[in-house]
C-alpha cells in the first residue's frame, strides 16, 4: 500500500497525497494517472509514473489523487533491449473523475528524442457514478 512510503516523505513536498491517502482516496471525486498500454507503436512508449507533486509512487500503484493541478514525473523508457530511462515532468490539471493515460514519443523511430506527453483521458466510470459528473 502506498500510505506507508508517503509517511516518511515531509510535510512540504508529500502532504496533499499524503492527506489524500489516509483520509482514504477514493471516498471524494479523485483522478489517477496510468501509462498508455495500448497500441504501441514504434515511435510510442508507456510513460510510467514515478512521482506525483514530489512523493514518490510506486511504478504499478495507480492511487487516486485529490482533482487540481498535479506535477507528475514519469519513466520514459529507451529504445527496446537498452536499459537507461529518463525522468520527464508533466504538469497535468487533473478533472475529477478522471483517469489519464501518459505516454512518451520521439520525433521517429531512430531518434532518441523522447518526450512526454498525456495520450488520452476516459472518465472514471465508478466515480462518476458515485459523485456525479465533474
């Protein structure tokens, strides 16, 4: 569970999603953020978070976030068969309700150019449901 790492993080970089957790994140409209899975391509990679407004995350935690503007830090691997990824920051406004998908890119399939960038959104259909359209 992610609520243990979060308690050793300080209160200026960590206490919103530290808040958000032990109060529960799913008991008040909440955004999550993924790495694209789908439709690889070439030029297109999965985005895997590793920390949200400075509190590290764990690669597979996919928590809720409190909606508002949110400074998110991914992985953005190399090319397939290389093990050197780098960190990219996204400022996101996360919309209550909301799960998006991140992901990185490079200008073709030989560049080494990658950046990141949000490749799509989807209401979160349970919490809608539950507190209404945001």
């Amino acid at each position: 569970m992610l609520c243990a790492p979060l308690v050793f993080m300080s209160a200026a970089c960590g206490a919103p999603l530290i808040a958000h957790a032990a109060r529960g994140g799913y008991a008040k409209p909440y955004a999550l953020f993924e790495p694209q899975q789908q439709m690889q391509v070439a030029d297109t990679r999965p985005a895997f978070v590793v920390k949200i407004d400075g509190s590290n995350v764990s690669i597979d935690s996919g928590d809720p976030v409190p909606p508002g503007m949110r400074t998110v830090v991914v992985s953005i691997p190399g090319p397939k068969g290389m093990s050197n990824p780098r960190r990219a920051t996204l400022t996101i406004d996360a919309k209550p309700c909301t799960r998006y998908y991140l992901a990185a890119r490079r200008s073709s399939p030989t560049a080494r150019d990658w950046s990141a960038f949000i490749a799509g959104s989807e209401p979160i259909g349970e919490c809608v449901r539950r507190f209404g359209p945001s």
